[in-house]
C-alpha cells in the first residue's frame, strides 16, 4: 500500500508536527486521511520523520489504517473469488453461507485489530452454540484463506489463523448401505418402473454416479450398449442450479450399471 503525504505542518510554538497522510483502502476502494505527528526541530527534520512514517506504515502493510470490518473484508474477498473464477459456483454458494457464520461472531471487529485470541474466540463461541466441529472448521478454513489473500494484499503482516487450529474432529462412521439394504432398495425401485426418483435410485446403486450427475444425464449420454457417459453435473448456486464441468478429470468417465 502506498502512503502520499497531504500536508505537514508545526503547532506553534512547539516542536510537534502534524502530518496528514492519505492511501486508498484495498478492500473498500475509498481514499482514506490519516494524521499523525511527529517531533522535530527543524522543517528539514520533520521532513524526515514524516519519510520515516510512511516506509514504516508501508512496511506494516495497509491494516494499520484500514476502516474495513471483517464483514466488508469478506464480502469483498468472496467477490474476488468469483470473479476470478476459480472455483465452481457451487463453491462460492458454500463460502457465502460459511461466511455468514463467521460475520455472526466477529463481523463488526476491523480487520487490522484481529488477533490470535479473536480467532480462538469465535471458533469456541459456535461451538459452544451447538456447531459440530465439522461446522466450525469449514468457516475457519475460509477465514484462513481469506486472511491470507489479505497478507499477499499487504493488508495485513501476519495471518492470525496461522496460529489456531480448529476444534478435533471425530472420525464419522461411513453411512452406506450393506448388500442386504442395497438388494431392497434395488426392489423397491424396480416396483416403480418409469418413476423419475426409482430411475435416479437404481443409477446411483448401480454406477455409483452422483446425484448431480445423474440429474445431468443426456439421451446423447446413453450408449446403445449400456454404457453411460458422465460428462456434465448440476451445482447449485445463489438463485439455482447449473450445468457444471466434472470436479477432477476421473470425474468424467463412461460407466455401466453392474449386475442387480
């Protein structure tokens, strides 16, 4: 961030200088006055601590006079995110949720006055809310990634989430259905030939596709042998679904449904 010098000027009969300084604000954009002073006896001194000021305040980075809150901050990260396009929308629907979570519990705090103790704090506030531990790293993830754009930014020197960790998460029990289960849902589904909802159940028992690659499917995706080819998948965003590509290169692939 770069600091311009507005005006410097001594209090009478004194050796205190007043200097004014201004920068613009990475995440709002607004052109920011700070004002400082300094001790000298001379103009040629005063001059000098002012030059000073400014490579220390550019050294410490743009948080030191940055009005942002962490709820603009955010908001102007997620913004970032989407624009660059480098991540799905679906994503970005996901960090807007986890990101309200975060704003819940320090949204209001500055950006530059966030500390380690900060971050421990709302993390042992949602959990003591209820949150799974699950539910608190998701928005702690996000808040470390978005402090560390912050650092890259030079508005920050540190990133406090560099030092937290995340409330221990228990190892879930895996939630699939064994052979006997399987076999029944496969019935079940085969007594409603033509229904939408038995058609998905029997794809997913039997190709192992995802839900949103199943609502996706083509006539021009089913092959005349029985194969079928996963090319394409719905996300969800803010406002609806999408058409999306698949997450990883062995995402897409052709499959066939295995024996009942």
């Amino acid at each position: 961030m770069r600091y311009t010098s507005r005006g410097l000027r001594r209090r009478r009969n004194t050796d205190k200088w007043e200097v004014t300084l201004t920068h613009r604000d990475p995440v709002t954009g607004e052109q920011v006055s700070t004002y400082h002073t300094v001790e000298a006896k001379t103009e040629k001194q005063a001059q000098r601590k002012r030059d000073e000021l400014i490579l220390e305040l550019e050294r410490k980075g743009g948080a030191a006079g940055s009005k942002a809150t962490i709820e603009e901050f955010m908001a102007a990260f997620l913004d970032y995110k989407e624009k660059a396009a480098t991540v799905e929308l679906s994503t970005i629907r996901g960090y807007r949720h986890e990101s309200k979570l975060i704003c819940r519990y320090i949204g209001d705090m500055r950006l530059g006055e966030l500390g380690i103790a900060d971050v421990n704090g709302f993390m042992a506030r949602m959990t003591a809310d209820g949150y799974s531990p699950k539910s608190v790293a998701g928005p702690f993830r996000l808040l470390k990634q978005a402090l560390k754009w912050a650092v890259a930014q030079d508005m920050l020197t540190k990133n406090p989430c560099d030092f937290c960790k995340p409330p221990k998460r228990a190892k879930a029990k895996i939630n699939a259905l064994n052979r006997e289960e399987r076999t029944r849902m496969l019935g079940l589904a085969c007594q409603a030939p033509g229904q939408p909802l038995a058609m998905a159940i029997e794809l997913a028992l039997t190709t192992g596709m995802r839900r949103g690659e199943i609502c996706a499917l083509r006539w021009s995706d089913l092959g005349d042998d029985g194969t079928i080819t996963v090319g394409h998948a719905f996300g969800l965003k803010e406002g609806g679904y999408y058409l999306e590509e698949p997450k990883t290169g062995s995402s897409a692939r052709s499959t066939q449904r295995s024996a009942r």
